[in-house]
C-alpha cells in the first residue's frame, strides 16, 4: 500500500516537472523569436552582390568578395567602404576606389564602370584616386546615364589622377540635385562643362582642374549661389569670362587660372564680396584693365593674381581699399604709369611682384618695406623704371634689377652729414682750397685735411 502511494507521488512530480520544462521551452522559444526579430539584418542579398560586382569590376574578375568579405558592413569590413543602418538595414554610403592607403582597393588595367553601381542607391561619397591609368585598356569613359538614381542622396563625387579617364562630362550629374562637392582633377576629359551643372543648387564646392577641358565657362554657373569654392584652373577654356559670375557672393576662392580667356576682367566681379583668393594668372589673352572693376567692394580679398593676363593701364587708387589684401601679383603686363607710393601703407600687403611691365617714374618705397617683404619683392624689368637713393640706407642694396634714379644723392651720404655736424662749415674756403667739396665733408676728410696740414708744416719747416 505504502509502495504505491509512493509511486503515485512520484509520478505526479514526474509531469509537474514535465509540465514546467515544456513551459520554460515554449517561453524561450518565443524569447528567441523575438530577439531574432529584433536584431538588424545584416545586410540585405542583393546590396551585398551589387557591392561585389562594383568592386570587382574595378578592380578584376579574381577579386571574391563573398568569400573575403562575407560581412562587408560588420565583422569583415572592407577598406573603402563605409556603411549606415536604415530602417533596421545595413546599406552601403560610402565608397572609395584607389590606393588611398596600404590595403585599399586598387584598380585594375581593366578597371571599368558597370550599371550595377547605381543599384547602390543610398551612396552618399563616391570617389575614385588613380583608379584609370594611361595603361586602362579598354579606354574608360565616365558613365551618361543612371546619375538620377543619386538624385536625393549622393553629396560627394570625386575622379582624381586618372589620366585614363576619358570622354564628356555628362550631361546627367546636373540630376544630382543633392551634391556638396564635385571634383575632377588631373583626368584625361575632353569637351565643354555641360550647361546642365548649373542646377546642382546645393554645391559648395566645383573643381575641374587639369582635366582638358575646352569651350566657355556656361553662363548657368551664376545658379550656383551657394557655392564656396570655383577652381577652373589648368584646362583650355576660352573666351569672355560670364557676367553670371557675379551671382556668386558667398564664393570664397576662384581660380581660373592657365587658360586662355578673352574680355579682360568683368564688372560684376566686384559684386563677390565674400571673395578672398581670385586667381586668374596666366590667361595672357585676357586684356583689359584693372579699372574695370570697383576693387573698394571686394573688402575681404587676400589674395589677387593677375600674372600674365595681358593687362595695360595703370594701378588704380580703388586698389589701396584692399587692407586685407597680402599677395598681389601684376607681373609680366603691359601696365604702365607710376608705381602708387601708398601700395606701402596697406597694412596686410606682404608680397607684391610687379616685374615685367612697363612702369615710370621713381619707387618711392622705404627701405623698411623692401626689407619686409624681401624675396617677395619684385620690380626688374621695368626699363623706365628707378629707385630712389635717398630711401637706402648705408650697406643696403636697392631692389634687385632696379637702376638708381639719376641725381638721386646717397642716403648714406647724408646720414654721414648728419652726425658730423659737430665739424665746421661745410662750405669753408678753406676746404675748397684743398680741393675737397664742400658738401661732401665729414669725418673720412677731416682726416685727410689734417694730414694735409701736418705734411705742409713740415715742408715749410724743411724749407
């Protein structure tokens, strides 16, 4: 009897037991369904092949992504990329092509786009660094269309040295409404800046340079208002430079420099009020004149090269209301007329070149300023041009190049009269009697004149 009730007992802890496993099992289960729910995926399949096939089509068919890199946005990263959550997903923003640093992805001689780049449609930077070589074969041309896909989302567009990169700008990046920044630099490009990149509203910044680029700036480049950076620079553009430009006045640096515009500078210009840095040296078919423009208005320049520019006239006064003016560079012009003694008043100006033209008159500037601004400093080849003696001092040089203007007295001269005004009249007889000029006396002939007077004693003694 006891042997059963004892059983029994046993039994009935046996399925409470059995009762409370299943209910921890089925509680965990639901635990570990949700947690699986919770936690992102990863990344979704066809992001991660189009990743793959972009990369590998740059740089070549041996290249396995899925088996270097099974997790390219977590515990396997690749050197380039960069990845963000969206909605609980890990999609790709950023990508980097070229030896940037030691394990970056490098470009193969066949490197080439394919359309797969634009399915990554949350890329927000796509840059390429000596990707396209002069050896790239077939030769790569920058894709005409698909840009659109980026319209909303990619802020940042970079070619740099890929002289292997030929062909058009394409129309199609004036679609990318939301760029910041788009640089080409040292490309192989042909072809006219499309009208199209007017409408890129949001851009900060717009560099093509030394990318062989021909025809005019277009005049759509005024709608660029909130742009802060213009450089042009080292292409082949020509012709007038646009009146639109003067749209431009949160623009900080322009450079449009080794080009071969025409027109001479633009009036409008002098509505760019933020501008610090304009460069336009080396355009010498440029001409015109530095009057052309109201220079008192660009309060906030810095920087103002016009080297080689083909430029005539003169230096207009309106340049002295530049005080934060530091380089400015007028060589190798037709500018003629006197050199503005006040150029030395302007209180940043710490560098001013303007050899090679065709200035008159004396350089009234103190040896104080030569010695400041040393080296950058330049005045040689002005023919007409002289200096004056009275400002150089004793055992300095005047500016190198530069003649002394023509019955200019030595400074050093009339400092020596000055501390020898102890001695007697310089316009004494006496002294002329020994054949020494009047004005010419001081402590050196004071000297000679009592040796003079020593030896005569000694004579009439003898005698």
């Amino acid at each position: 009897m006891l042997a059963r009730e004892a059983r029994q007992l046993m039994e009935r802890r046996i399925a409470l037991l059995l009762l409370l496993l299943l209910v921890w099992l089925s509680n965990g289960a639901q635990l570990l369904v949700k947690t699986e729910e919770a936690a992102p995926t990863p990344m979704e399949t066809r992001e991660k092949q189009a990743l793959y096939s972009v990369i590998q089509s740059f740089v070549g068919g041996s290249w396995n992504g899925s088996v270097l890199y099974p997790d390219p946005c977590g515990w396997t990263p690749i050197q380039g990329v960069s990845c963000d959550l969206f909605k609980g997903v890990w999609y790709v923003t950023s990508l980097s092509i070229g030896p940037v640093l030691d394990n970056s992805l490098q470009c193969a001689p066949d490197a080439n786009f394919t359309p797969t780049l634009f399915e990554l449609t949350h890329l927000k930077s796509l840059s390429f660094y000596n990707c396209f070589s002069l050896n790239t074969r077939p030769a790569t041309t920058i894709p005409s269309s698909g840009w659109d896909t980026f319209a909303v989302t990619l802020e940042t567009l970079e070619f740099r040295s890929n002289p292997g990169l030929t062909g058009p700008l394409p129309a199609g990046l004036g679609m990318v409404k939301s760029l910041k920044s788009l640089v080409f630099v040292g490309n192989g490009l042909s072809g006219e800046i499309p009208f199209e990149i007017g409408h890129l509203v949001n851009l900060r910044r717009l560099v093509f340079s030394t990318s062989g680029l021909t025809g005019s700036i277009p005049t759509s480049i005024g709608g660029l208002t909130s742009l802060l950076k213009l450089d042009l620079s080292h292409n082949l553009l020509q012709g007038n430079l646009p009146t639109e430009l003067g749209n431009l006045k949160t623009l900080n640096l322009m450079d449009l420099r080794n080009n071969s515009f025409t027109g001479g500078l633009i009036p409008s210009m002098q509505s760019m009020v933020s501008l610090q840095d304009l460069l336009l040296s080396n355009n010498p078919l440029l001409g015109g004149t530095l009057t052309t423009i109201g220079w008192s208005n660009m309060v906030n320049l810095t920087t103002l090269d016009l080297s080689s520019t083909g430029l005539t006239g003169s230096i207009p006064d309106s340049l002295l209301d530049l005080k934060s003016l530091r380089c400015l560079a007028l060589d190798n012009n037709h500018l003629s007329g006197n050199v503005p003694q006040n150029l030395a008043t302007m209180p940043n100006l710490s560098a001013l070149y303007i050899n090679g033209n065709n200035f008159t008159g004396k350089l009234g500037f103190s040896q104080d300023f030569y010695e400041k601004l040393g080296r950058r400093f330049a005045s040689w080849n002005n023919p007409s041009l002289c200096y004056s003696a009275t400002e150089i001092s004793e055992g300095h040089d005047g500016p190198v190049g530069v003649q002394k203007c023509t019955g200019d007295k030595e400074a050093n001269i009339g400092l020596r009269n000055k501390v020898d005004r102890s001695g007697p009249d310089v316009n004494s007889s006496l002294l002329v009697s020994f054949g020494i000029p009047g004005n010419r006396v001081g402590g050196f002939w004071w000297l000679v004149l009592a040796q003079e007077l020593v030896a005569t004693f000694i004579l009439v003694m003898v005698l």
